[in-house]
C-alpha cells in the first residue's frame, strides 16, 4: 500500500542563517547552551556556561515503514493494529454514549502540539503539531505485522482482547482476520505456566538457538520484501518474561552472548532473541515490557553494530502518572514520604503477572520510577534516604483491560503537617498502551534520519557535496524514548531521568534543535519587561 497520509496542522520553515533546506536535507548548526560546575580549593562550587556548537543533519524523505510485534495477537498488538486501521479509514462507529470517530488521543506524537514561538505581532504563542516538527512517518502508513504464540488471526485475537466495542469491530473484522501472527519463539520457562494453552504457534525448539534467531532475522527480511518497506522497527509487546540471571561468561558481552545462543544456554530469554535478531538485521528493537531482554551482552552487540535499542516496559497510566505528579511534590519542597500502588487488572497481562517471577519484573520497573527526582533535591532528602515505595499487583478477571490503579502518596508540609494524596485510576490498559506503541515507532523511526556532528566552520552546510562528511548517528542506546517508558534504558554510565516534564523537553528541544531552534525556555521575558 502507498503511502498516503499527510499530517494535519501547521507546518513551518525556519529562517535563519542556521538553518539549510534543500531536497533531501534539512541541516542545522546549534548552539549547546550548558553549565560546567567544578568545586574550588575551598569546597565551593563555581558554574561555568559552556557552549559546544554541533552540526544537525536530518534526511526528509521518511520511506515506507513496517511495525512488527512481537506478541501482535495480545491486548496492545490487536488494540493498535485496529486504532491504525481505523484512523486509516476515517472510521465512525456508535456506543451506547453516542458516535465515536477515529482519533489518536494519547500519542505525544500526534495528540500533542509544542510551542514554536510568540506571534511577532499579538505576542500571543503560537503552537504547532508536534508532528509537524519534522518530517515523521505518519501512523496510517505503518505497515504492521508480527508475531505471537498463539496462532490466532487478529480479528479473532481482537475478539478476545474484550477491548474495542463490537461497533468498531465489524467495520474491521475483515482486515484483521486477513492477518495471522508468524509462529514465534517460545521457552517455557520464562513466561507464565498459565499462558502454556496459548503456544500453539511456535518454531520447534524450547531453549536458545541460532536457528531462532536466524529465522525471525528471515521474518524481518521477508516482510520488508513482501511489503516494499525502507525499514522496520521492532517491538516486543509480549507477555512479561521473568528477568533472566546476568551470568559472567554468558550473557556480559556480545561474543558470550552470540555464542551462548549458538550453545543453547538456557539463560537466554526469548526476548533476547529478537532483540539480537533485529539488532543483526539494523532493525530498531523496542522493548515494551519490564524484563531485562537487554542484558549487557545484547547492550554491547547494538552498540557494535550501530543498531537502534531501546527500553523498557510502556509507561501507561499509573507510573505516567506518578512520574509527573512526584515531580511536582518534590520541586514544590514538599517531602514525599510514601507512596503505596496498589493495581488490579482482569486482562491477560494480569494472568501472567500473577506468577511470581513475572510479578517481580514489573514490580522492579514500576518501583525505581522517582529515584533521579528524590536524588536531586538534597534540602529534602539526606543521601540514600527514599519515600517507602510499595507495588501491589494483582488479578482480578472481571475488571478485563480495564485496570484499577489505586495510588496513596504521603508527604510531609510545612511545620510537621502531612498531605494525603489518594488517586483512583481507571486506566484502560490497551487504550493506554496502543498510542505509546506508534510514538515509539515514529521516533525511533525519525532517530533513524538524524545525525550530527561536532561543528566545523569549513563544514559545507548548504548541500550534499563532498565536504558533507563525518556524521553519524546519535548513541545505539535511544534515551530519547524515555518518556514512553517505566524503565528507561540509557547508555551506560548516563543518568536515567524519569520526570514525565524533563523527558517531553528532551524529545522536543532535540528535535528543535535539528532544526535550529532553541530550546523552550518558558522565560516570557517579553511579556514581563516593558
Ligand atoms: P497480552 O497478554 O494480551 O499479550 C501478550 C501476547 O504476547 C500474547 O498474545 C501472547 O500469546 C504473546 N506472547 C507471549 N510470549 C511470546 C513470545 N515469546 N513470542 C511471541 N508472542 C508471545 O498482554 P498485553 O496487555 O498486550 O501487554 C503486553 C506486554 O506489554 C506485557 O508484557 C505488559 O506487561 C506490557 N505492558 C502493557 C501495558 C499496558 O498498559 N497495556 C503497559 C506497560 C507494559
Ligand atoms: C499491572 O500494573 C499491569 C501492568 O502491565 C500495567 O498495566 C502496565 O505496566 C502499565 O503500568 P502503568 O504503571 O504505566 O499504569
């Protein structure tokens, strides 16, 4: 299918010195404005602003793109293979709280907008689609595919996932049950013993193999074949995998992982399969659950080979939550003391968490989530010391996708006082998920695009001549995609931010800056000097 979709909104050029345009390229020279702290001999600290010029080279032609998931046949595969094939088609559909109409409420990506600048007239703020930032595939035009252990085709798995409304479904059925999941990868041992009766769609072989990962590096080449498509992103939204043991000799670096693999370790996730298959065929692999897929040997193989990695665990309702709202108490100085999380959920995911090793996967990715905020505020908290932080989860069949996250935080105020938050969360699981899932796709895909380099005043920035040399790609590790995730995967020895405000800024003030403009300061200086 042709790429058919243009984005909606406003777009905009930039006119400055800064700032190239031609056919292929957009190119920018920016300035990074940071500050260097050192201490002095006295045990003071001094601030220095520092500037670092980089050279930003974007390609504009986005190509034709495939999404393949891992885990398609689930609750978010199914959910948003049919939110993209209904945005495609425009679809309206009736419920009982009357019409219903395609929409893609939830993606920062195409819900959202950015501020550009101040109108240069009413001074008002003028704001954009934060689509239209640069050129981004649009979601319509995913070509998507995938896998999953169950053999169901995706109406039917539609059916199952008790998520959209039988409306919606019956303009869709017959799309979706043209799709059947590509038999999969499945150890046993790393999923839940109740998810056992769905495996009815998998490659021969219970432990690691290269055969595995030599078959699904086919699927990724064969369905970019199939579908005429520049590229394909990867992601797992398969059910929660236990974590798997960091072994010295077996899963620390890429030799020892590629060979443990070939020797059939049993230590070896099936996530860890496609990571290392996607990883060898330069497909970016996304990592939507809590599991550790990227042990340091996976880590060390996409860094060698420049693929794009990143990870982990979609952050959805309760944590996006928590990591905007404990920002917000901790930058008001007010001392977070404890927070409680406690969720139910009826959907398969809860079946699965309800296994203890699964359990503590996601208990881990949902429990670190306010280190970096606690950390920074040293007026409120000594070092080392934490708020107690508890994480309930359990399954509950009736309530389906439909997950009940119930939230206490206790603080301490001014004066000995305490505040008592308590929130009530319906947060419908999918729903949730499904916009997260096409982000990451969109930005990974866009990451794809970007390169820079330090700034060299010979550098040719006004076409694609020989001087144009020496970019390259950001860092295999895309922290970028932080703000879509519980656990966010950073390159190693670099901090981790989890503050929801902090990672929106460093996906827009990049993608700003590919394009020359500054970062958003929020100063409003010309609306408070006159
Ligand atoms: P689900 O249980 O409905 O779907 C998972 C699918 O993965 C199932 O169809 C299962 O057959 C398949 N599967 C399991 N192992 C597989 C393998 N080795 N290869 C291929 N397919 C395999 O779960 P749901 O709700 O779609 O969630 C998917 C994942 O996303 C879970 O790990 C969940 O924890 C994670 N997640 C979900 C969020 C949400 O809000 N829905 C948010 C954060 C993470
Ligand atoms: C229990 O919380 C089940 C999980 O799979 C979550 O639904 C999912 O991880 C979303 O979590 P959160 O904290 O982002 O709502």
């Amino acid at each position: 299918r042709a790429p058919t979709s243009s984005h909606t909104g406003r777009t905009f050029k930039v006119d400055s010195p800064n700032v190239v345009y031609t056919d292929n390229v957009i190119k920018s020279k920016y300035t990074y404005r940071t500050t260097s702290v050192a201490q002095d001999s006295n045990g003071g600290l001094v601030a220095t602003p520092k500037e670092t010029v980089y050279d930003f080279k974007v390609q504009r032609r986005v190509g034709r793109v495939g999404m393949m998931l891992v885990g398609w046949g689930g609750n978010n595969g199914t959910t948003v293979t049919a939110g993209i094939l209904a945005n495609r088609r425009n679809l309206v559909w009736d419920t009982r709280e009357g019409s219903r109409a395609a929409n893609y409420y939830g993606s920062v990506v195409m819900a959202s907008t950015i501020k550009l600048g101040t109108n240069s007239t009413t001074g008002k703020d003028v704001n954009v689609p934060f689509h239209n930032l640069l050129p981004m595939v649009h979601p319509n035009d995913l070509v998507v595919g995938g896998w999953d252990l169950s053999g169901m085709d995706l109406a039917a798995a539609m059916d199952r996932a008790a998520v959209l409304e039988p409306t919606l479904k019956n303009q869709i059925r017959k799309e979706m049950a043209q799709m059947k999941p590509l038999p999969s990868v499945y150890y046993p041992d790393f999923i839940a013993a109740n998810q056992e009766d769905r495996a009815d769609n998998v490659i021969p072989g219970s432990k690691a193999s290269m055969a595995h990962v030599e078959q699904i590096r086919k699927d990724i080449r064969d369905f970019k074949a199939e579908h005429s498509l520049d590229k394909v992103v990867v992601q797992w939204t398969a059910s929660t995998e236990r974590y798997a043991s960091i072994i010295p000799g077996v899963n620390d670096t890429a030799e020892n992982l590629l060979n443990s693999i070939d020797a059939g370790h049993e230590e070896i996730a099936p996530s860890t399969i496609f990571a290392v298959a996607s990883i060898l065929e330069n497909a970016p692999f996304i990592n939507g659950s809590p599991q550790n897929t990227f042990v340091p040997g996976a880590t060390e193989l996409a860094t060698q080979h420049s693929a794009f990695i990143g990870g982990d665990d979609f952050k959805s309702g309760q944590t996006k939550m928590k990591s905007a709202l404990v920002d917000f108490l901790i930058s008001a100085g007010i001392k977070l003391t404890s927070i409680a999380s406690y969720n139910h959920l009826g959907n398969n995911d809860g079946k699965n968490l309800s296994s203890h090793d699964q359990f503590r996967s996601k208990e881990i990715s949902k429990s670190n989530v306010v280190d970096d905020m606690v950390a920074a505020n040293t007026v409120l908290y000594q070092e080392g010391e934490k708020p107690d932080h508890t994480v309930v989860i359990k399954y509950m069949p009736a309530v389906g996708d439909n997950k009940r996250a119930l939230d206490e935080y206790y603080a301490e105020i001014f004066m000995g006082g305490h505040q008592t938050i308590s929130l009530f969360n319906v947060c419908e699981d999918s729903l949730l998920a499904a916009p997260l899932i096409i982000d990451l796709v969109i930005v990974a895909e866009m990451m794809t695009r970007i390169q820079w380099k330090a700034h060299s005043a010979s550098a040719d920035t006004g076409s694609d001549g020989k001087k144009d040399e020496g970019y390259r790609g950001f860092h295999s590790v895309l922290s970028i995609l932080s703000y879509m995730l519980k656990a966010p995967l950073t390159p190693p020895g670099t901090p981790v931010i989890n503050a929801l405000a902090k990672q929106r800024a460093a996906m827009t003030n990049i993608f700003r800056a590919c394009v020359g403009l500054e970062p958003e300061a929020d100063m409003g200086l010309e609306h408070k000097l006159f």
